[in-house]
C-alpha cells in the first residue's frame, strides 16, 4: 500500500506539473493578442524551467517499477519546457532581436515535440492510456497550432491556447482523483481515476530492472538536435544561430541524465551510446554560440572525428548482438561523423545537415517501434538475437548470460560498468588535441566541446559510477583525468593559455604529475593495460609541462597523444568484450607486482545481495559442502566454515595463515545447539551466556568435551587455545539465518593476519576474492567497532576479565553479571556495582579496569576476537 501511495502521488505531482504549465502557457498565448503579455516572457521561462525540474523528478521517481507512458510523457515535456522556457528568457532580455529571430528559435523544438508526443499518443491509445494518450495529443497539437501560426497569420493563438486549457482541465481532473482516492483511503474515486483496474493492467506488464525503460527517452532526444539542424536545410528555418542552442544544449544535459540511468537500468551499451550523443550536442551548441564573439565560422579537429565515427562504428557492431535495428541506427552516426570530417565548417555545411535529416527520421521510427514494444504483446521484430543465435555456434565466441551478465565486480551495485565509456572519452580527448589551435584565434577550433565535454564531463561521471562499484583506484585515476581534461581545454582553448608560457602554469602541470605518479604506481598491482595506460597519460601531462616552459620538441606532444589516444582504445575494446563475451578476448594482463593480500579480488568469486532470502540459502549451501565465505554481521565482515566440515575449517585456517596468537572462533545461532552439552556448562556460565546473547559480545569460555559436539574431528586444533574457545551469538538476523541453515561455524576475521578489519564487502572481495567461494554482500558494516571479548574461563568463582572493550562498554557487561549472579547467589553485590567475588580478587579488580585478561593462556585465546 505505501509503495502504491508513492508511485501514486509520483504520478499526481507529474500531471499537477503538466497542468500548471499548461495553465501558463494558456493564459500567455491568450494574452498574445493584447499590447502587453499578462505574463512577461523572462518570468514565463522561468517558471516553465521550474516545472520542467519538477516533471523530469516526478518522471524517474514513477518509472523505477512502472513501465508505462507516464515516463516518456514526463520527461518529453519536461526537456520541451526546459529548452522552450530558456528561449522565452532569451526573448525577454532583447536577445532575439526581432520576430523572425523568436520563429527560427521555437520551430525547430516545437516540430520535435509535435511529432514526439504525437507518437506518445498513437501509443497510448494503442494500450489503452487513455488519460496520457489525450495530454500528449494535446500538447502535440498545440505545438503543431503554435508552428502553424508563426507562420501564417489566420491561425490565432486561441487555437494553441484551447489546447493548453484542455490538457490543464484533464491532467488536473486526474491528479486531483488520484490524491483523492489515496487520501480516503481508496473510499472515494472520482470518475475515471478508479486505479483499481489501472494496477490489476499494470501488474501484467514486466517489471524487470534489466530493461532499459529510458532508451525511448534518449533516442527522442536524438530527434531534437537533429530538428534544428535538419530545418535549416529544409528551409523551415533561415538561419543557425544562438536561438537554437537552449534546444541543442537541454537535449545534452538530458541526454547525459539518460547515460547515468542507463548504467542504473545495467545498460552498458545505450549508456555509452547516450553519452557519444551528448558531445554532438555540446558541440553542436558551441558553434552556435561562437559567432556571438567571433565573426568567421569555427573548423573542426578531423583526426577526432574520424576516431569519434571508428568509436560509433564499434559499439554499433556490439550492439548488433543485442538488437539488429540498434546496430543500424547507429551506424547513421557514424555517417554524420565522417560528413562532419568532411566538411571544415561541420555543422554548417549541407552535408552533414542532411544526415541529420535522416537521423530525424531514423529516430522517430525508433521511438515509435521501441515505445510500441514495452507496451504491446505483440512485438514489432527488431532483430533481437539475430547475430546472438549465430555466435551460438562459434566455440570460441560465448556471449554472457544469466546471473553473469551484469555480475558486478565488486559485490552487489545498482550501476553497470562505465569503465567502456571512460576509455572512450580518453580516446576523444587526446585525439581532439592533436590539432593545435591557432594563438591567434584559440577558439577557432571546436575544441573545447570534445576536450571539456568528452574529456572532462564524462569521465568525471564514468569515474562516479566506478566508485559506486567499488572500483577505487580506476574512479580517482578517471576523476583526475577529468579534471585535467577540464582546466587544460578551458585554459588552453578559453584564451587563458597564451603563446607565453608561465610558471604558474608549470607548477600546476607538475601537481598533477605527482598525482598520476602515484596512481601509475598503484596500476603496477592492478594490471598491465592500466600500468600503460597510466603511463601513457604521464607522457601527456609531460609535453604540457614542456609546452609550458618553451622546451617542447617538434612532434613530442602529438606522439604522446596519439600513444594514450591508442591505449584507450585497446582499453576501450576490453572493456566493451569483457561486459558482452566470457573469457577474456582483449585480456587486460596480470598485476605486474604482486603481493600478499594486494590485488585478491581479481579472482572473481561468487558475490551475493544478502537483502535476498534465495542468496542465504545458496551460501549456506556452499558450506554445508565445504566452502568459505564472506558474510556480514552486527559489527564487521568475517570469513566463515562449517563446523560439521573440517576441511572447510582446515581450508579456512590455511586461507587466512592463521597466526598461532588469533586462532579462529565459534558462533552459533542459539544456545538450542549447544543443548546435547549442556551438562558440561557450569550453570552459572549457561546463564550468562543465555542472559548477554544475542550481541556484539565475545566470551572465552574453558575448552571440555563440549567441543566434540560440534563434528569438527581434528579440525577442532584450529579453534581456540588448548585451555579456551571464544565463542558468541551474533546479533545480526542475516548471520543467525544463515547459522540455522548451516548449524555452529568458526568464524576468523575477513582480512589477511595482521591487517585493518573489513567493513565493506569491496574490502572482502579485494583481499580474499581469489581465497573464499563466495561473499555475501550488504554495503558497509552497520558498525566500525568489534565486540567486546569478555574472559569467562574463571567466573564460577566470580571472575571476569576483559581481553577488548569494544562496542558494548565494560559496565554493560558487568552489569549483566551481576544479574545473573543474583540469580545463583543470595549474596548481594557491593556498592560499586562490582560483584562481591570480584572484591575478593583485587589483582584480577584491576585486571577488569585496564581491559585486560589475567592468564597468558586465555589471553592468547581472545586474540582471535580482536577483529570480530
């Protein structure tokens, strides 16, 4: 009910937002016909900036379960709105200067919207929509009313004006029945918002968070930058100019969004796809702005577009394997790329400008089959595993699938690998710099878009998602990257970065020369193409510093760019086998050093959520047939084994070269499995036990025959001391769950002897990745602090000692004593809160206060407990 009451109130906020524009742009083009707007046009963009922030939110928060229209819809209108409202403020602070300026503005992203949310529309009458399918044909009508009347003056503006009222009325009339019924808590619905229905359809529909929902989006976006470019060659527009850039640089800024939340959707393909798309478009938008302060046209760098068409072609041939129209699709940008190679003036030229025309309809036709799909039952055929069912003859070709194919590399993550996008800006970025600009006239060659954009933007984000999969070292050497990218582009190609040199400069370059030293020393235990790849930017960073202090040789800095620029491609081409083929087609070679617990994880083992019931039970299998694994607790991550499996005890002890000082200990899930021993217990230690479990807490209690129990056979030698055994009842239901399953387990800390305690399964798959079967994931440990290990090998004559205080404090744990004790003993306790047998053993009293054991023996047993 509560998530139904969100996705909901989602869905309200989205048609509340839609209503609200609507209502705006209703009484703006009502007004149109009097002397003065009764909304003047900055504020009007403005406020459509405001709502279309508000759709695009209520859009992505709806469609995380959902995969309805109500996201296309959104999000259409919400990148309409961004791009329209930016036009109306440019229009409002004397921009456009007359007119014909406001028409050559608006046409372009007002013939995008109309045939996008017409194609919307046919879709869902098509399925049924009703309510989304007569606000997209609304608005998509509008548009089409809007276009007409700028260019004929017998159509009015009340014609655009009665069209924005009715999708006011219907879009409110819905949300309003929506947060009714929710409200009354489904007692009343209005006519026509009964959801009852809505979710029995909706519940039919697949839910599955491998599709990616959001591609229609992008490929939408696809059709806005090709509109104003493809116009100007139709002769519906009569010019390029500043205008048009709101519509060039929205449809980027969303495009890079679509990227992040493909990588969300485990898309690794579309993401990169989006993310090559969005640098057309920044850069598209740059050389509309450059003639603002430069009076001839920009050229273009034809080494990068040549490569950036090689790019699209590759990850085109990669995206036949999932969908033979994709592939195809894509290769109408590697046209576009060789037309804007072609011609000096790109984006200005005719050429190119039809290739955008038949991108325009390749998009549409693509969002009109990809839309129809995730609706309809029956399919429009796009070639879905045509090549896939010809690699399913080759023995040496074997595409990933099943649990494998978006398997993270370490532990669970809610993104998709980015590294294939990251190497690609790489590749981008140094061939774009192979092209030395002109000092006289730095911005003359549309660099900053590929440089800024590609090299910058982009890998910052690919660095962010790397993170997020726990992938340390690669996130900082891209987010570095990046950032170099960024201040070079902007400095160089800004005109901050003239034809004399300085010092300051130099510093600043050898900064980050220090940074990536330090990173090309880390890669030597990570592996071989990192190692180059690291290197090779090295070589980079050292023909800016040479540059910098006017001692570059000839040809120095174009070499070294061309050297990382093919690294990152062979980087590029790993990446991209890797997430599609098994095996290691392109390998990426072994750590050229290695060492003892450096580089563990790159063994993959099996890794599992732990929030999944399905997951438990399959590590649980894993030991009962004698495997070590990784598991979460109520403090930190350990490394565990059967106790009815002694080679899974041995196994674990050789795993971690158990040092003699912290041998491994015992957890059970309840004292029912200790019940067949419960006679060789003292009563009063069964009490304590019973009374201080489940929790963080750590007892070592006397080694007896009570150990026989457990089936450990001559395993038992590797737990415990010869005089103790710490053992405890964790307070963690996933652990206890899984104890349940399995029975008691020896438990050692998940780290090789001697180093920091593990409180991320990143650290766990890192360090013993190559030693353990499996590791159940869970994110970061709920505590940085281990348990307490309490001395119990002397309380029946009232001694306890403390071998670590750790989370639970000293007082808490005397203070259970002290109840158990009243329990066996009529003798009360003193004053101090210390019991009385304890007063009789001043030496041991001061023992408690340090946190300390008292003999050599038991000490050495609670070692074991110094890191769980």
């Amino acid at each position: 009910m509560a998530v139904r009451k969100a996705e909901s109130l989602h869905y309200s906020i989205g048609l509340l937002g839609i209503s609200a524009g609507s209502l705006l742009l209703a009484v703006h083009f009502y007004s149109i016909p009097r002397a003065a707007p009764v909304i003047p046009s900055t504020a009007l963009g403005v406020l459509l900036l405001i709502l279309s922030s508000l759709l695009a939110y209520a859009g992505i928060r709806r469609s995380q379960r959902d995969a309805s229209l109500f996201l296309s819809l959104c999000l259409t209108i919400s990148v309409f709105w961004c791009g329209y409202g930016v036009v109306f403020i440019l229009e409002g602070q004397g921009v456009l200067n007359d007119t014909s300026d406001f028409r050559n503005a608006l046409v372009p992203g007002l013939v995008t919207f109309t045939l996008a949310l017409l194609i919307v529309a046919v879709v869902g009458f098509l399925s049924r929509e009703l309510i989304l399918a007569l606000i997209a044909s609304a608005v998509s009508l509008a548009s089409a009313h809007e276009v007409a009347m700028h260019y004929s003056t017998s159509f009015g503006s009340s014609a655009v004006a009665c069209n924005y009222m009715i999708v006011c009325l219907v879009g409110g009339y819905f949300a309003l029945g929506r947060i009714v019924y929710f409200l009354s808590k489904e007692k009343i619905a209005l006519p026509g918002t009964d959801l009852a229905k809505n979710k029995a359809h909706e519940q039919l529909q697949p839910t599955s968070g491998s599709v990616n929902h959001f591609a229609v989006f992008g490929v939408i976006l696809n059709l806005l930058s090709a509109s104003v470019f493809g116009c100007r060659l139709l002769g519906v527009t009569s010019k390029l100019f500043i205008g048009q850039v709101p519509w060039l640089w929205a449809a980027g800024v969303y495009q890079i969004g679509v990227c992040v939340l493909s990588y969300r959707a485990m898309d690794v393909l579309m993401a990169t796809f989006f993310g090559f798309t969005s640098i057309l478009k920044f850069a598209g938008g740059y050389c509309l702005l450059y003639p603002v302060w430069q009076t001839e046209e920009p050229s273009f760098p034809t080494p990068f577009l040549v490569v950036f068409s090689i790019l699209f072609a590759v990850l085109a041939l990669f995206l036949t394997l999932k969908s033979l129209a994709d592939g195809l699709y894509l290769l109408f940008y590697v046209a576009y790329c060789i037309a804007l190679a072609c011609r000096p003036k790109g984006f200005f030229e005719g050429g190119p400008q039809g290739v955008d025309v038949a991108i325009f309809v390749a998009s549409a036709v693509m969002a009109l089959i990809h839309l129809y799909n995730v609706k309809a039952g029956t399919k429009i055929p796009i070639g879905q595993g045509v090549v896939k069912a010809l690699l399913a003859r080759s023995s040496f070709l074997k595409l990933r699938e099943g649990a494998d194919l978006h398997a993270p590399y370490l532990g669970y993550s809610k993104y998709a690998d980015a590294e294939v996008l990251g190497y690609a800006c790489s590749v981008l970025a140094s061939f774009a710099i192979t092209v030395t600009g002109d000092p006289q006239a730095p911005l003359a060659t549309v660099v900053i878009p590929w440089v800024v954009v590609a090299g910058g933007i982009l890998k910052f984000l690919g660095g962010s998602v790397a993170f997020a999969r726990g992938k340390t070292l690669e996130s900082s050497a891209f987010i570095l990257y990046a950032v170099m990218w960024i201040i070079w582009g902007l400095a160089r190609y800004g005109g901050l970065y003239g034809t004399t040199r300085s010092f300051h400069t130099a510093v600043g370059i050898i900064a980050f020369m220090l940074f990536n030293g330090f990173i090309v020393f880390c890669t030597l235990f990570l592996n071989i193409t990192w190692f180059f790849y690291s290197l090779t930017f090295l070589l980079i960073a050292v023909s800016f510093l040479l540059d910098a202090v006017g001692a570059l040789p000839v040809g120095y800095d174009i070499a070294a760019t061309v050297i990382f620029g093919l690294v990152s491609f062979y980087c590029f081409l790993s990446a991209l086998c890797s997430s599609v083929f098994e095996g290691s087609c392109l390998p990426m070679g072994r750590p050229l050093v290695q060492l003892s617990g450096v580089g563990g994880g790159m063994t993959k083992c099996l890794h599992l959520p732990a929030r999944k019931a399905s997951s438990v039970k399959r590590i649980a299998d894993i030991l009962k047939s004698g495997g070590t694994c990784g598991i979460p607790t109520d403090t930190v991550y350990v490394l565990v084994a059967a106790c009815n499996r002694p080679d899974a005890v041995e196994k674990a002890h050789r795993s971690k070269r158990q040092a003699q000082e912290r041998p491994m200990s015992l957890w059970i899930s309840s004292l029912k499995q200790l019940e067949p021993a419960k006679h060789l217990f003292s009563p009063l230690l069964w009490d304590f036990m019973e009374a201080a479990w489940p929790s963080p807490i750590s007892l070592v209690v006397p080694r007896g025959a009570w150990v026989d129990f457990l089936g450990m056979k001559d395993s038992a030698k590797y737990v415990g001391t010869p005089q103790s055994i710490a053992i405890r009842i964790p307070d963690c239901s996933v652990t206890t769950h899984l104890i349940d399953l399995v029975g008691p387990i020896v438990v050692t800390s998940a780290n090789p002897t001697g180093e920091a305690d593990t409180t991320h399964h990143n650290q766990v798959y890192a360090k013993l990745g190559d030693k353990v079967d499996a590791v159940l994931c869970d994110g970061p440990s709920p505590e940085n602090i281990a348990s307490t290990v309490v001395d119990c090998t002397k309380i029946d004559s009232g001694n306890i000692g403390f071998f670590r205080v750790g989370i639970i404090p000293k007082s808490q744990v005397l203070q259970i004593l002290e109840q158990v004790q009243k329990k066996h003993s009529p003798v009360p306790s003193s004053g101090t809160g210390t019991p009385k047998s304890q007063e009789e053993h001043p030496n041991h009293s001061h023992a408690v206060r340090n946190g300390v054991g008292t003999a050599a023996p038991v000490h050495s047993a609670g070692g074991n407990h110094t890191r769980l």
